[in-house]
C-alpha cells in the first residue's frame, strides 16, 4: 500500500533549476553511484514524485471530451494512434448524430465514417464502433458496464480503456492507465523495469492506493506529454530531477526499444 503523500519522505527538494542554460551545453553530471542509489530508492520515493509531479501539472486530466460513458468509451476507441485535440474535433458531429449505443448500433460502419474521416485508420475505427455499440446494446441493454472483467469482453477494448472509463466516467478504476507516456515515463522513475503493459500496471498501481489511481494515471500521461517527452525529456524543468534515476540521461529509456538500465 502506498504512503501517503500528505507525509514528506525522503529528498524533499528538487535540484535548482538553471534556466540560463541552453541546449548547446552539456547536462550535469550525475554519478553512476548516484543513479544507482535513485533507482534503489524509486518506488519508495514514489508517493513524494507523484506529488511532486501532482504540483508540476495540476490540471491534469482525461482531455477526451465526452458527456456521458458511452461517448467517452468511444472517444478512447478512436483517440488510439492519434491525439486527443484530433478526437475532440471530430467528435461533437459524430455523438450528435449517434448520441447513444443504440442509435450507433443501428449504423453500419459506412455511415460513420465520414464522422471519423479526419483520424487514422477511419475504416477500421468506424466498423470497431459500430461493433462495440452493437455489442453494448445486446449485452448490456446499451449501457457501459461498470467492471473491468465486463468492460475487456467488449470487442476492441483493452485493459487502457477499461481504466480509462472506470477511472474517468465511474470514478473505480481497476488500476493504473498505462499508455506509451505511462509505460515510459514509469520506466524512467524506475518505478517498474517491465515492458508488457499488464506487468507496469501492476508495478504502479501497487504503489499507490486505490483512490490516487486515476489522477495518478492523468498526471503521469500529461508528464509523459510536456515534459518527460520521448524524444526530448525536459530534464531541467522536471520537478522529480533530483529523484528520478535516468535524469539527464533518459533519452535511450522507455522508448519503443527500450533500453532499461542495468547497472
Ligand atoms: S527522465 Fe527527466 S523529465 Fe523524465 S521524469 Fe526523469 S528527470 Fe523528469
């Protein structure tokens, strides 16, 4: 169980920030023995960088604009391998037009997809909701169900978007939302030094409780966003960058072929 992040634990400030240096110079040098005592003593720093990170973005939160389950549930569907401003476009004429799980699932895919056309792999996108509408309304009289084990028997929805909808629209989630943001910038904390999305679940959720799970899942996504970028980790304006083990040295960690530290 997690601590609370009410009580301080361990290093309590960030290093200073030197905003006056530029890309062109070199990062500081943190030693190897340094790293190696950060990432012994990550995920019991954990609840202090959540809350660090917490104050760093304390806005954060699902940007999938949705007014009801079944829009949210869908809106996840289709943000897959494209952003969240992108499905907030095209949204507000699609869910207009097919409000509820019955009326989608009356459609066929043909009828949604010039709603859709705006985003990746449209076709595909169309024709999986559609089924998910049509399956709502079979097996569950048009509703979005409330559990995680009848959520992931829908067709085309992942343990990510099961969260996602407990967390956001039930207020339960069954645990941590792991995206690719999640999945690296976990990996970087040094919170888990696992790859398969189901295994950093249960690395992260067993660090915090219950309760902190969804804005845990929201505020490490927006970091994963602004700052901890895949490409270009913003080290010096991260508030956890006297903690967190791959600091100033994190771009090689979390991406797609991860790297993981081993020494
Ligand atoms: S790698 Fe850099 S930006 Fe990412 S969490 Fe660590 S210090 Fe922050």
């Amino acid at each position: 169980m997690a601590a609370s992040l009410l009580r301080p634990m361990g290093p309590s400030r960030p290093q200073p920030i030197d905003r006056t240096r530029t890309m062109s110079e070199s990062p500081p040098l943190i030693d190897p023995g340094t790293r190696k005592q950060r990432l012994r003593q990550a995920r019991d720093s954990a609840a202090v960088t959540l809350a660090r990170l917490q104050t760093q973005h304390p806005t954060a939160h699902c940007e999938l604009d949705h007014s009801s389950p079944f829009e949210l549930l869908v809106a996840v569907v289709l943000s897959a391998q494209t952003t969240d401003v992108a499905v907030n476009k095209a949204t507000p004429r699609l869910f207009a037009r097919y409000p509820d799980a019955p009326a989608m699932a009356k459609a066929t895919p043909q009828e949604i997809e010039p709603f859709v056309a705006s985003l990746g792999f449209f076709r595909a996108k169309s024709k999986a909701i559609v089924g998910l509408a049509r399956s709502l309304v079979t097996l569950h009289r048009g509703n979005v169900p409330r559990s995680l084990d009848a959520l992931i028997q829908l067709p085309g929805v992942g343990r990510k978007t099961a969260n996602v909808v407990l967390g956001v629209a039930f207020g339960c989630p069954a645990g941590i939302v792991v995206d690719t943001h999640v999945s690296r910038v976990s990996q970087r904390l040094g919170w888990t030094r696992q790859t398969d999305p189901t295994r950093i679940e249960s690395d992260i959720s067993q660090l915090f409780s219950a309760d902190l799970w969804d804005r845990a899942s929201h505020t490490i996504v927006i970091h994963g966003r602004r700052c901890c970028e895949a490409r270009n980790p913003r080290c010096s304006e991260c508030s956890v960058n006297d903690l967190c083990p791959s600091a100033f040295d994190a771009v090689r960690i979390g991406r797609k072929r991860p790297t993981l530290r081993t020494k």
